[in-house]
C-alpha cells in the first residue's frame, strides 16, 4: 500500500472539523495513527470523512466507523475483521478481497460499492442498502442479510450458505451460480419479483 497522506485528515485535525456529536466522533490520536502508518487496528475513526482515500490493504480490523464517510475509498484487501461500520457511508467503495468477518455493517450504505470476492462470513448486514452493488464470488456464509436490499445487484458465484436472508429484497438480482443451501428465505423477495414463503417457493 502507498504511503498515506490526507491533506482532508491534517485539516480536520488542526481546525476539528467533522466532529458531529461530543463523545462519539473520532479520536485524533488515531487519526493521526492511520495517517502516519496506513493502519489503525482497534481505532476509532467514528463519523470520519474518509471518501476517496487509498486505504488499500489497511489494517482497520475491530475499527469503530461508526458514520464513517467512506464515499468512492479504496479498502481493495483491506483487514476489516470485526469492525464497525453502523450507518456508514460505502456507496462506491472498492472492497475487493476486503476481510469483513464478522463486521458489523448494519443500515450501511453500500450502494454501487465493489466487493468481488470479499469475506463477509458471519457479518451483520441488516437493513443495509447494496442496491447494484457488485458481490460476485463474496462469501457471507452464516452472515445476516435480514431485511437488507439487493435490489439489482450481482451475486454471480456468491457463497450463501446458512446465510439470513428473511425479508431481504431480491428483485432483480443476479444469483446465477450462487450457493443458498441452508439460507433462511422467509419473505424475501425474490429476482423474479415473487415472495419466498416457508412452504418453498420456485423461482
């Protein structure tokens, strides 16, 4: 990974921008810490704008990204194992071969973002927004799409086995070659438009 310089972060840093909520936004020290070494394990990095940095192959792993910007970032191979991305902003995020095991990306919004054979094994994603998002041989084995919306996008290869997808919308997505032994379905909707029942709909 390049070296990582922000002239945003050095800004934010000297005029203390971008904290939105005393006791809830980041914490400059590690600020300071992903901006020297490209790495920030266990860090909080909450309500950061972060959008269009080069955070490729970052170690961010248990990071707290709490409302975090991460508009058009690059986290191509990055460690986020475990960390939280509640209400964060992912549209356009490139997360290619991102680590995301067991991270917890709640009512994220991932809209158009790149997660081409990402791990996302175990991980939180209810109610989060992958409206055309491209997910194409991404694992989410175990993972919780309860309620998430998946509207249009593409899942070509995905692994989605034992994976919660109950009232997750479907609609024109591309699950051609995806793995769903075991996946819970009950009342997603599905490609075709149609409503997964327990009885075992065939779409």
């Amino acid at each position: 990974m390049r070296r990582w310089v922000s002239v945003i972060l050095l800004s934010l840093l000297g005029s203390g921008l971008g904290v939105a909520q005393p006791g809830v936004a980041y914490d400059p020290e590690d600020v300071t810490r992903l901006q020297e070494t490209g790495n920030c394990r266990g860090c909080d990095l909450s309500q950061l704008d972060l959008q269009f940095e080069d955070l490729a192959g970052a170690d961010l792993s248990e990071a707290n990204l709490f409302r975090a910007n991460l508009h058009e970032t690059n986290l191509t191979g990055a460690n986020l194992n475990g960390a939280s991305f509640f209400r964060a902003d992912l549209s356009k995020a490139t997360l290619t071969e991102a680590v995301l095991s067991n991270a917890n990306l709640t009512k994220a919004n991932l809209r158009q973002a790149q997660l081409d054979r990402a791990l996302l094994d175990g991980a939180n994603l209810s109610e989060a927004s992958l409206h055309r998002a491209t997910l194409d041989n991404a694992v989410f084995r175990q993972a919780t799409l309860s309620g998430a919306w998946l509207v249009s996008a593409s899942l070509i290869n995905a692994d989605l086995r034992a994976a919660n997808l109950s009232g997750a919308n479907l609609y024109q997505a591309n699950l051609d070659r995806a793995l769903l032994n075991g996946a819970i379905l009950d009342g997603a909707r599905m490609p075709n438009n149609a409503r997964y029942e327990q009885t075992g709909l065939a779409w």
